[in-house]
C-alpha cells in the first residue's frame, strides 16, 4: 500500500503539508484519523484536513465521526461521513420520541435525492470494514439562518421587501421534504443550520440526513414540526421569547398581552404567535404559525397539510395588502 507522502507526490505535488499520517481503509475508530491522514475508499484517496464542527448557540459542537477532506484525485473539498451510532429522545410537548443516527437512511436518501439541487449530493461505499461511508459534495452557500441575521433593517422592512422572496424559496424547500415523505422517507432533523443558501442559485439546499426516529403515531410528525420551527425563524426574523421581549419598554408592554397558548408545543420558550409582535404579518400566515402553539387544536400532520396553508401567503404578500 502506498504511504500518504507517496499519495501526496503523486496526485498534488504541490500541497503543502508538514507532516503525514497514516493511510486508513477501515475507518471503525474515526477518533484515530485526523489531519494528514488518508481515507481509501474505493480506488479513490482522501486527504482529511479537519474535523467538521456544527456551530450553534454561539459554540462549536466537535463532529469527530465528520471529516473536511480533500479528493487526492480530483483536488475537490469532499466531507467523509463516518460510521457513529447515537440515540438521543426528543420531546415534542407531552410526547417522547426516539432518535437514533442512521447511514443506511442517510445512503437511501442520497441515491433518491442524487441529481436534485434542493438537497445536497453524495453517495456512499463501504469501507475494508463494511462501514458505510458517505461521500458528500461541499454545498457552495451559506446557512439561511445566518444570512437572514445578515439582513440589516427594521421587521416591518425585513418582512416587506425581503420575506416574499425568502418564503417562496422555504416553499420550495418544504416541496422537497414533501417529495422525501412521498417516497416514505423523511430528513429526521429539520433545523434552520440544515437549511443552506446556494451562493450562485439563491436556492435553498437541505443537508444532513442521518437521523430518523421510532414510535411515532405519525411517521413525518417530527419533520413537520421542523418546518414550523424553521418557518417562524423566517417570518420573525428571528426567535422572540419573553427574555428577549423583557428587554425593551415596548417588548414588555407586548409580553403582558401574551399567553400560555401563544408559545411553542415543542420549545416552550418561542413565542410562536407573531401576531402579537408584529400586527404587520399577516392574518393568514400567523394562522398557520399558531398550528404549532400550545393553544391549537389541531397540528399538521404532513408537509402538504402545511403547503395548502403556506401558498396562500405567498400569494397575498405578492399581491400586497
């Protein structure tokens, strides 16, 4: 086998690199591989770089199993997804919901998504070990959340001259997860840092498909509840809670007007009824918003549920008021 100086003067003579690891075709201890190492897979080499980390809350959260590489053959930034099995429970209101990482549900979705911009792209090949390593293509944008906080106006300005364009595109989004349901699958673990703003396109890009869950009455609750959560981000501009609103003179004067049944079912610290923030949004969207609030009778039950209440809106911001 060759050594990774070997791999390295024969593909990119001209990297610079100031020390070489070791060369791995069985990737079970991930801990083990690290920077100037390099993953065999297939007939192809990667070079890894780092470890990814998910940013979050203002921290850096280690993905030790996640690894920045580059394709020795090609030069293309690629990032290995190695084999880490996980469980975690997840509370949505009174209910407990198992989740657990899945790369055989990750390796589905790439095959069926592969091809479709709304998703990132990969596939994936088993290791010497029989681990199943996804391969994935870097997504050339930026995550959506942070470029609405990149948006420097008022709410009132954000939501008239920025929001039609954005919902249009989360339409589209909640088109593909619909897609993903349509087909029994589902993306697992629908956050705002999951949702990417393609540079050259300006279109929407899900990423991260390893997470699924058991022992849910509805197979695509959880999603659908991610949808929300994504969804009052955008139309909010942010996520308003009554730390936040406490704050300011005029924030307090709205906290006394909210209620128990104006927050989240799911964070019981978001308000999920705009409505008493921001009158300007309309009827019809804070409508939809409060299908998520403790207060509501009735939750979707499906992206489509969701999508029949969401275009709409879109319609009406279109026309104006």
């Amino acid at each position: 086998m060759s050594t990774v100086k070997e791999l390295i003067e024969r593909y990119q003579p001209r990297a610079s690199l100031q020390s070489f690891g070791e060369v791995y075709t069985d990737t079970t201890e991930f801990m083990n591989i690290g920077h100037g190492d390099v993953v065999r897979l297939g007939e192809r080499h990667y070079l890894v770089l780092r470890d990814e980390a998910e940013r979050r809350f203002g921290m850096e959260d280690p993905k030790f199993w996640v690894k920045r590489c580059t394709e020795l053959e090609s030069g293309e930034k690629r990032i290995l997804k190695l084999v880490f099995h996980e469980r975690f429970d997840m509370k949505i209101g009174e209910l407990t919901v198992p989740c657990y990482r899945s790369p055989e549900k990750e390796a589905r979705i790439l095959d069926l998504t592969r091809g479709d911009p709304r998703f990132m792209q990969g596939f994936s090949l088993p290791d010497a070990a029989g681990n199943n390593v996804r391969i994935i293509e870097v997504v050339f944008g930026k995550r959506l959340d942070l470029a609405v906080d990149a948006i420097a106006c008022d709410h009132e300005t954000y939501f008239r001259e920025h929001f039609p364009g954005i919902l249009a595109n989360f339409i589209e989004a909640c088109e593909a997860i619909a897609f993903l349901h349509a087909h029994g699958e589902r993306h697992g673990d629908i956050r705002r840092d999951h949702l990417f703003r393609h540079f050259d396109t300006g279109r929407y890009v899900w990423i991260d498909f390893d997470y699924t869950f058991d022992g849910s009455a509805n197979p695509f609750g959880v999603d659908v509840f991610g949808l929300g959560n994504i969804l009052l981000f955008l139309a909010g501009k942010g996520i308003h809670t009554a730390q936040s609103l406490a704050e300011t003179r005029e924030g307090r004067d709205i906290l006394a007007r909210i209620t128990p049944d104006d927050y989240s079912v799911m964070y019981r610290y978001r308000i999920m009824n705009l409505e008493k923030i921001f009158p300007h949004i309309p009827t019809d969207l804070c409508r939809v918003l409060r299908h998520y609030a403790v207060g509501s009778e009735v939750y979707y039950e499906s992206a489509r549920e969701l999508l029949d209440d969401l275009r709409p809106c879109l319609d009406r911001l279109g026309r104006g008021r």
